[in-house]
C-alpha cells in the first residue's frame, strides 16, 4: 500500500515538473515574442507631436498583450501647452508601462521636461540634458506669478506621481534649472542611464522585443506646421490679398485658393487652441486693410496691419513656453511690409488706369473729327471713320461719302454726326 502512494507521489512530482517547464518555456517564448513601441519625439511639441503620440498609444492599446513597453524619444526645445497636456493625458490613459528616453546630445526643455516627468519611467543618455521649463512671455520675458507658480505645482504633482525628486523638478521651473545625464540620476528625476535605445531596451527586459517605431510623415508636419499662430496670421493675410487681387482682376480660382488658405488658417487654429481674440485681430486687421484700399486716405491700412501683428504676437504671449525669436519676427515683418508694398502697388495701378481712355467708350469721341466712309442719309445709317475706327454713324442731313464729318452726340455704340463745314 506505502509503495502505491510512493509511486503516485512520484508520478504527481513528474507532472507538475513537467507542467512547471512548459509554463517556463511559455513564458519565454512570450517574452521574446513581445514589442516595444518607439515614438521618436524629435521635434516641437505641437499638434504633429500630439498626433504621432496618439497614433502609438492607440497602436500600444490595441496590441496591449504584446506591448511591454511604449518609449518615447525625446529631443526637444519645447512647445505649445496644449498639445503638451494632450500628451500628457495620452500618456495617462496607455495601457503598458510608458519611458522617457533622452538619447545622447538631445534636448528635453520647456514643455518637453514635463512629458518626461509625466512618463512611468524615465532614461537620459550621457550627453543629454534636461530643464529650462519657466514659462515666459512672447519676448521671452519671465511669465506672470501665477503662471509660474501653476506650472511649478504641475510639475511637482508630476514628479512626485511617480516618486521623483518633487523639488528638483520645481527648480526647473521656478528658477529655470537644467540638469544633465548624471546630476538628474543623482537628483532622482532620471530613473536610470542608457547609452543608447539598445542598452535601454536590455535594461528594461526587452532586449529581444521588436520595435515599431512611430517617426513623423507628412500629415505630423503639415499638422506642426499650420498649428503656429505665426503660419495662421501669414495663411489670414494671404487669403485677404487673393480676394484683393481678384476684385481688381476677377477670377474664380484665387476666390477658390483663398477660401482654402483661410479654411486651412482656421483648421490650424483649432488644432492648437489659438485664443479667439487673435484670431479676431487678424481677421479685423485684414479687413480694415481691405477697407483703406477700396477707400483710400483714411487711414485704416496703418491700423490694420498693426491688429494683425498684435494679432500674432498676442496668440504667442498666451503660450507659457513660446518665444517670438528673431525669424519669427523678421517672417513678420517681412509678411506685413511686403503686403503693404503690394497693396500701394495695386491702389497705384488701379489709379493710372482710371486715368487712361478708355478704348472701347464711344464718349471719348465727342467734338471729334472724322471721313465719311459711306453715303450717310437722314433715314438710312452710314459708316465714320474715327480715330482709326470704323463707327455707325446717322445724321439729320445728307451727307456724301469722303466728306469730313463732326460728331455732336453718341448714343449707345451709334455716333450722331453733322458735315464739317468746309473752308
């Protein structure tokens, strides 16, 4: 009977030796069967950015039992708020674990700093640097208090979220701090150092993972591109001068062209939440610029150029992280000065035009001489010639071709005619 049990026992110990190394093979074979999503944030933080986070967290949400990790290459000198807090929410709702990763030489500043901080783990390269995050003003002044202290809270709840240096990370914000590789490990912002993507993946467990990398394409930089309140206020501006132009020249397709400039203007502006009142600036300084060339020597050109710029600058000087450089102000002014040069341009050749005659108006040749081409009788037209023209011609007496004729009248395309009296 004690050998049965023993036999049994044994037999049990086999089996569940055996089921223990198929788990064990399983679970291998899975782990090498598992991705890491890599989204290459080398660029502003703006509605392309935005859009290729939300195209890899929605790839990482539909594929949650292969993704062990999502990792987003950071490399940037900031952004827009909006689009950092969209980002952050995106990170927020991912269903695998998310990674900051610094590579070497790269930049995380201004709004870039705070995704960072917003990720489950955090990796510099050595090289790299971290910081810059006070928010400023459009000339890149310091921003009011309150704004700092918001964003100093923001960024404290961020780092203290996931058990990081909460004071470190406010210095970047309240006194513009910057940190590099090793000073951010020593500190506690950085979870841990990798000298590349490869030895970050190994020390994260996923040295045999595939990668899917999420790199920007067309519609991210056509995105990035109309998202600045700079490219809104210039697509605005040129949309009004290609009605201009076709009130002066009529044509259908720069109407056409205009309408899809101010519909890409408008769609940009609501990618980005550019505030109403700038984009009310420029619409109005357009307006008023259209009004002085129509009716021009009131003035209103001076004033409408000046709401469009304050326009501009405006939408800038509500984004805590963006600065109006000096390209952006030199596209500007160059935008605005070339607009008012073209519009001077068009009221001067509207004008010389209005002063020349016009060919084809028959008043222009009253009191003027010309031949008889034809036999011209009181109930029967005849034929002029007048300033190289040939006219139809009536009068209220005979008149003999080849006489010289005077026109007294014109009525419609007809020109009334009396003989010239001969000397």
């Amino acid at each position: 009977m004690e050998e049965k049990r023993l036999i049994a026992l044994v037999l049990a110990i086999a089996h569940l030796s055996l089921l223990l190394a198929f788990l064990l093979h399983a679970g291998a074979a899975l782990a090498a069967g598992r991705e890491a999503v890599v989204v290459e944030l080398r660029m502003d933080i703006d509605a392309g950015a935005e859009e290729l986070v939300r195209r890899a967290v929605s790839y990482a949400s539909s594929r949650q039992a292969s993704v062990g990790a999502l990792v987003l290459e950071i490399d940037t000198d900031g952004g827009w708020a909006y689009a950092m807090d969209r980002i952050i929410s995106l990170l927020t709702r991912c269903p695998c674990p998310t990674v900051a990763f610094v590579p070497k030489n790269g930049r995380c500043f201004s709004a870039g700093a705070y995704i960072f901080m917003a990720c489950g783990k955090t990796a510099m390269a050595p090289g790299s640097a971290i910081g810059s995050c006070m928010p400023v003003d459009a000339m890149g002044n310091p921003a009011d208090e309150k704004v700092v202290n918001a964003m100093a809270a923001r960024m404290r709840a961020l780092a203290s979220s996931h058990g990081r240096n909460a004071t470190a990370a406010e210095e970047m914000v309240l006194e513009n701090a910057d940190y590099t590789a090793e000073e951010a490990l020593r500190l506690g912002l950085c979870d841990l150092l990798a000298s590349d993507l490869n030895d970050l993946l190994a020390k994260l467990g996923l040295e045999d993972a595939s990668l899917t990398y999420f790199r920007p394409d067309w519609h991210v930089q056509f995105l990035s591109t109309i998202s600045n309140p700079l490219v809104q206020g210039i697509l605005m501006w040129a949309a009004m001068w290609l009605i201009l132009v076709d009130i002066f020249h009529p044509t259908f397709i720069l109407s056409v062209i205009a309408i899809a400039l101010l519909a890409l203007a408008l769609w940009g502006a609501g990618v980005i939440h550019t505030h109403p009142l700038a984009l009310i600036l420029v619409a109005l300084g357009s307006a008023l610029t259209l009004v002085e060339l129509k009716k021009p020597g009131i003035g209103f050109e001076v004033v409408g150029i000046l709401l469009i710029a304050a326009g501009i600058v405006f939408a800038y000087q509500l984004e805590p992280f963006m600065v109006m450089g000096v390209p952006e102000l030199a596209v500007l002014v160059v935008a605005l000065a070339g607009g008012a040069l073209l519009g001077y341009y068009l009221y001067a050749m509207r004008a010389a035009l209005k002063k020349r005659p016009k060919l084809h108006e028959p008043e222009r040749l009253l009191g003027r001489t010309g031949v008889a081409k034809t036999d011209i009788r009181p109930d029967k037209p005849g034929v002029v010639l007048a300033e190289s023209e040939e006219w139809t011609a009536i009068s209220d007496e005979f008149i003999p071709a080849g006489s010289k004729v005077r026109i007294i009248s014109v009525e419609g395309l007809v020109l009334k005619v009396r003989e010239e009296e001969k000397p």
